[in-house]
C-alpha cells in the first residue's frame, strides 16, 4: 500500500492531543508537518501543547509550525475555557515556559502548508481540527492550493443545527465563520465533514474511556492527566442533554476517517454553505440535500462511523511512545 501522507492543521486542546497520537502510530501514514492556529486558546499555548503531545511521545522530529493567531474579521474573545485557559487542563507545570520558541520552525503555518502540500502534489490529506482561519488564509495566498490536495478532512459544523459555542453552531466554526465559508466554498478537493453531532451521536462509553487513560504508557498517563478537570461522566453539559451522556473526542473522528475510511459507515453527500448572518445561525452549516443553492461541489458529512474501530485507534494512539510497555517489561 501507498504511504499516506497527512498535514494536521490544529488548535490544540485535549482531543486535538488524542488525534495527534492517533495519526503517530498509525501504520503506513507519515505526518509531514502540524501547523497551529488559535482556537482551544492562544497560538502560542497551542504550539506549545502540539510540542508536549509530541514529546510525550518521542516524535519532536515532526516541524511544528505557528499560524493564525486570530480570525480573518474580527478578534475572538480568549481565553477559551474549554479545556482550560492553556488548552490541556491547565494541570501541566513548565519549568522553562519559552523553551516552546526555540523549537517552533520559523516558517509561518501558512507558507508551510502550502509548500507541503505543493512538494507532494495529489499525496496529502489535511486534517483540520480547529479554526479554518490558516486554511482560508493559505487559499488566498496560493488559490491553486485545493487542486494539489489529495483530501480534507475537517472537524467542525453541523448538520443538525444544532451548537456547542451558540445555540446553531459549532465551535471550530463559530470561531471563525469567515474562514469556513472560504474554506467550504474554494476548497473544491474531495473534503469529509465530522460535525458535531456526528460525534456526539456516535459516543463512547465512559467505561471505556477509563480502560484508555488507564494504560501503562506515558502517553495515557499523560492523557489521564490533562483530562482529569474537564471530562467527567456526572457532568451536565449541553451534548449530554441534547445526546444523552458519553466519551466523545471530537477530533479523533476526523482523524480516524482520515486513517481508515471503513471506519466511516454512513455519510450524506451534497452542498454546504456557512452561514455568516444572523443573531442565533451565523457560523452555523448548512446542508443543501435538495441542491436548492446550485452548487456543484458536494462534501460527504459523515452521519454514522463503526465505534469499535474508532476505539481500536485510540485505545492504539495511547500505546506511545513505541517500545514503552518492551522496555517497562525487560527491566522488570
């Protein structure tokens, strides 16, 4: 089989993290590069945490690049207290807090994109799991940039209308809805949509959650670590209201379709466009399943995914870094 080749586009919070560890270890894929946008918090916590997730699990030989640090239009109010002020629980101690600066690559998010995807033109599939804000900026500079692209993978929007950030929308495209209408309205490659409700309605349990953070490698005993404030099973949160409670990693779904496309069982092919009005709808995603728009190209917004093979990869993802559980054993 061919090497699959991924650029990972992130706003690194905790299920940007299980995402990242899940393209790592998977086999016959090579991670070219991750460019860091803000969302789950600033730019630079999000450099910094893509650097810890990658430490973590002895890959920093992977370029890490900073991006965006704000929306196209207007300023976001930061911080974002989905997972923390930092993005990873605010559980993590730093004893030296700018090493981070000295490990990024000094090309911007941007251009690196760009130039990878244009050395390896017709071979990458880009994983977006944050703002689409480095993705409309990219198209802007190089409007050729979506006809290199093998694919795009994007986790954000709905197909329900219904929201994590506001009532109608989802965070990743709330954020930024400029950025994703360019995004879904230029970007004319072959593009695979897990939105919002798509992950909450193929949950997890919490059952098998603890069996993930409770194996004996660092990369899960990280995990446990920056999950221990923000995912708990008692909590009443508006996913749990609307789709009843579970483990949900958002990012993962993504990141699993990208890897293994059998993992997607169900999807619905059609137009989309954001919307960019209104008090209760702006940044929401709308589905065109009755081509009212006159719009040629269709995405697949995925509607069911087989969850034991979703579990198989991230329940893999936390066995990091390769050769932990051998050396732990020979010492023994």
């Amino acid at each position: 089989m061919a090497e699959k080749l991924l650029v990972i586009d992130t706003d690194c919070g905790v299920d940007d993290a299980q995402a990242i560890m899940m393209a790592l270890v998977a086999p016959g894929v090579r991670l070219l590069g991750i460019t860091c946008c803000f969302g789950n918090t600033s730019a630079d916590n999000v450099c910094r945490n893509v650097l810890r997730v990658l430490s973590v699990c002895d890959r920093t030989e992977i370029p890490v690049f900073r991006g965006a640090m704000s929306t196209l239009v207007a300023t976001p109010n930061l911080p974002i207290s989905h997972f923390g002020t930092d993005g990873l629980g605010d559980v993590l101690e730093d004893s030296q807090p700018d090493a981070w600066r000295t490990q990024i690559q000094g090309e911007h998010a941007v251009n690196a994109l760009i130039r990878m995807v244009s050395e390896n033109e017709g071979q990458v599939s880009l994983v977006a799991l944050g703002p689409l804000t480095n993705l409309a900026l990219a198209v802007r500079l190089d409007e050729e940039l979506p006809k290199k692209l093998k694919a795009l993978y994007i986790m954000g929007g709905n197909m329900e209308g219904k929201g994590n950030r506001t009532i109608c929308g989802e965070f990743n495209f709330v954020m930024d809805p400029e950025s994703a209408y360019i995004v879904l309205e230029e970007y004319l490659c072959p593009t695979y949509i897990a939105s919002w409700e798509f992950t909450c309605r193929n949950k997890l349990s919490w059952d098998f959650f603890d069996a993930l953070v409770s194996q004996d490698t660092p990369a899960a005993r990280f995990m446990k670590k920056i999950t221990s404030k923000y995912y708990c099973r008692d909590a009443v949160t508006r996913r749990g209201v609307l789709f009843g409670q579970g483990f949900v990693s958002y990012d993962a779904y993504a990141m699993a379709a990208a890897i293994d496309c059998s993992v997607v069982t169900e999807s619905v092919l059609c137009p989309v466009r954001v919307e960019l009005q209104g008090a209760l709808c702006r940044g929401m995603m709308a589905l065109d399943q009755t081509h009212t728009l006159g719009k040629q190209h269709c995405v697949a917004v995925m509607t069911a995914c087989d969850t034991e093979k979703l579990a198989t990869l991230l329940m893999t993802a936390l066995d990091q870094p390769r050769g932990a559980r051998d050396s732990q054993t020979a010492r023994l």
